[in-house]
C-alpha cells in the first residue's frame, strides 16, 4: 500500500507531543469534561479483566454514535450470544448513556489516546476480534495499529463534513490508506458514499443512515406525568440541545412568545448538562430539574439532567433542534424528536445531518427560523394550527420510519467479518 507523508508525519508528531498529554488529560478533568479516575484509560490502562471468549469492539465519538453502536450491540447479541463487547467513546455523556443503557456482556471504555503505546496497550488488553468505528472518527494509529494486529475493522454509518471532504480531496494517499484498512465500509449519505467509493475500489455496503433505524429513545412515564401535571394547560415548548450563544436566542424569542401566550413555558435541555446553572442565571433564576426544583407559574424550566430528552421531545408539541443557530455550528439528529411526534424546529446550520433534514424539507418535515424572531413566530403559529402541526409531525415521522434496510444490510456485513471462526466451529462439529 502506498505512502503517506501526511500519515507518516501524524505518527511522528503524536509520539514526539505524547508526554504533554497527562497535563493536558488533567487539566480537561479539572473543568469536568474529563472523568478523573478513569484518566488511566486514555493510556491504555484497564482495572476490568478482559472476558473470555471473542470480544466485537466498537468505537464511537459520543452520544449520537453511541446510540448506534447500543442499536448494533443489541443486535449482534441477540443473534450470536457467544459474543462480548467492548464499546470505547470519547465523552463523560456519552459514558453515562452507556452506563444507562449498555446490555449484558457489554464493558465500556475511553477511548486510549491516539498515540502508538496508548493503543497497543489497549489492544493488547482487550485483544478485539472485529473492530466497528462508528460515523467519522478516523484516528489513524487506532486504526493503523488495529489492522496490524489483524483485527478485521468496519467503518459503519460514515458521515462526511463538505469541509472534511475537502480535506480528504487534499490528502488522498492518506485517505486511500486509512479507508483501505476496513474491511467492511458503509456510508450513511450519497455524499459521504460517493467521496469513500473514491478513495476504496472494493464495494460498499447498503447506503442509508442508521440513526433513522434505531428506536424512539425512552419515555419515562412516570416523569412525562408528573411534569403534565406541573404544567397543566399551559403552552409549552423545548429548545433541545442548546450551546452558549443558542440559550440567548431561545429565551428572546420565549420573551416575544409570552407577549401573545402570557402563560407560556420554554423547557431548555442543555446539550452539556453542567451548563445549567449558567443557563439558570441567564433566565433570572429559573428552576434547575437537575436539584428537583418544582416547577410552578416559572416562565423557564432548565432540564439540566441526561437521558429525559425522550421524555421531554413526547411532552412538548414543539421543540426546537439547536446546534443549529450559530454559524460554527453543525446541527443535531432530528429523528428522534420526529419518531416522538414533536413538530420540529431548526436553525439553518444542520451541516452534520444536512441530508436527513433535507429530505424533512422536501415532505414539509421541518422549518427553518434564523433568528428569535422568527423563532417565536414559529413557535406560535405551531401552536395556534394543530391541523398543520399534525401534518408536520407525520411527515417526519415518516421519513424517521426509513433505514431499517441499510441497518440490516450493515448487521448482516459486521457479523460476516465474524464468519470464518464460525464456520469453522460448525465445521469441526460437524466432523466430530
């Protein structure tokens, strides 16, 4: 396989700057976005025994990717109950999504540093038989080191940036060499397939985002009730998934919605939950749901907790899909929201899931607002016509309903990087 100097150059400069990555681990761990005592992790240091038997490894960055690999955990449990998993992420939400959710025999991890030793320590712990990189995150001595160990890898559900196609288009040995280490490669949009059929002449599999196959998240009845009941007949809406900047529009726009609907609510989920307070105080001190604070006649309530956006997405009519209203902004997943039956709301800076919004434009799925104003003339006029909210709702609905084909189609080519060993094992009874 060809060269790289841009790898080659990588490689070196990662073991070159590898001493500075304690300090730098610590002082993420210090402002919290780093879990302290699971530090030795990023190094390859482990205090849970591997299982016995073969172990399915995937990789994935955060929540969003993590709910896909849950979604193929379950799966490829249910389908060969010999299999263990061993799931890495690179975020502390995304570890307590796996914390709650993650099934039997499932161990997570943080991701080992991107630097030679942390990753052979790592597999040389963990020994990985099938390696499953979920979406974009391509760290190359992961994967170079994976692929030396004979690790059979895929790379399911990619998704690329225009500005990480270009990036590629510049450095194309290097992609021919980091995509030609997968076995099995699929592509969640026709933009990401046609850039990876460029760079790999093998096949890919079956085109299709997974997100749109996985399950509604968790409705927590008892929590949907009680919140109900706070909130009796008020108007409510939810700015999910806010970042700094986004909390500023979402509750201008809140000030001009009160100015038709005196009674109304904002619920804001923040998409880093630590950031309640700070919102809390930007809203002259509104209840915090994360310390159990009760909701009364507040005009805002900060849904500071993880986990409850099912349950927040099915409560409230509407809701605003942020991540979106800033320029350096990407955009947050729609479908669940759209397989809640929540209308959808959107500010025009979707890059990360352009293709799946796109096709919600197309059917009358979605709206885009670019500012509070239009914000909250949104807002009311999906409030004032249930008929148009119902149709919208619906539309995206069922665009949330496509998928389950290129889910099965990626199942079926994950699992046959698992076939050999398998057949062989049927074989030898067989002859016994």
């Amino acid at each position: 396989m060809s060269f790289s100097p841009i790898l080659a150059a990588y490689r070196g400069a990662t073991a070159l700057l590898g001493p500075l990555a304690g300090a730098y681990l610590r002082d993420r761990a210090r402002r919290g976005k780093e879990d302290e005592a699971r530090l030795g992790e990023r190094f390859g240091r482990y205090q849970t025994a591997r299982p016995n038997g073969r172990i399915v490894w995937l990789h994935a960055a955060s929540v969003g990717e993590s709910g896909v690999a849950l979604a193929l955990i379950d799966a490829m449990a249910a389908r060969e109950a010999s299999l263990s998993f061993l799931l890495s992420t690179g975020t502390r939400t995304s570890a307590e999504l796996v914390a709650r959710r993650a099934p039997a025999r499932t161990i997570h991890v943080y991701a080992p540093l991107d630097r030679a030793d942390c990753v052979r320590r790592f597999l040389d712990h963990w020994r990985p038989e099938v390696g499953v990189f979920v979406e974009s995150e391509l760290w190359p001595n992961l994967i170079l080191e994976a692929e030396a160990r004979g690790v059979k890898l895929a790379l399911v559900n990619a998704r690329m940036s225009p500005r990480s196609l270009r990036r590629w288009s510049r450095w194309r040995t290097a992609g021919r060499r980091l995509v030609g280490a997968f076995a099995y490669v699929s592509a969640a949009d026709a933009r990401t397939k046609d850039a990876l059929a460029d760079l790999r002449p093998a096949p890919l599999g079956e085109p299709g985002n997974l997100k749109l196959a996985a399950p509604a998240p968790r409705v927590d009845l008892s929590a949907r009730a009680s919140l109900a009941a706070a909130i009796g007949d008020r108007p409510v809406w939810l700015a999910a998934s806010t970042h700094p900047g986004e909390d500023e529009i979402a509750l201008a726009a809140h000030t001009l919605v009160r100015r038709e609907f005196p009674s109304a609510l904002l619920i804001v989920a923040p998409r880093h939950p630590e950031r309640g307070a700070a919102i809390a105080a930007l809203a002259n001190g509104a209840p915090l749901r994360s310390r159990g604070a009760a909701l009364a006649d507040d005009p805002v309530y900060v849904a500071d907790t993880l986990g409850e956006l099912g349950t927040l997405y099915d409560l409230a009519p509407a809701s605003l899909i942020a991540g979106s209203l800033l320029a350096d902004l990407k955009g947050h997943n729609p479908i669940e929201p759209a397989k809640l039956g929540s209308a959808i709301v959107t500010g025009p800076h979707v890059e990360s899931f352009q293709d799946i919004f796109d096709t919600l434009f197309a059917v009358g799925g979605a709206t885009v607002v670019r500012d509070a104003a239009e914000l909250a003339a949104e807002i009311t006029r999906l409030w004032r016509d249930d008929a148009a909210r119902t149709r919208q709702c619906e539309a995206a609905r069922a665009v949330a309903a496509q998928g389950a084909a290129a889910f099965d189609a990626t199942l079926e080519g994950v699992l046959a990087l698992l076939q050999p060993k398998t057949a062989a094992r049927k074989n030898a009874h067989a002859s016994a």
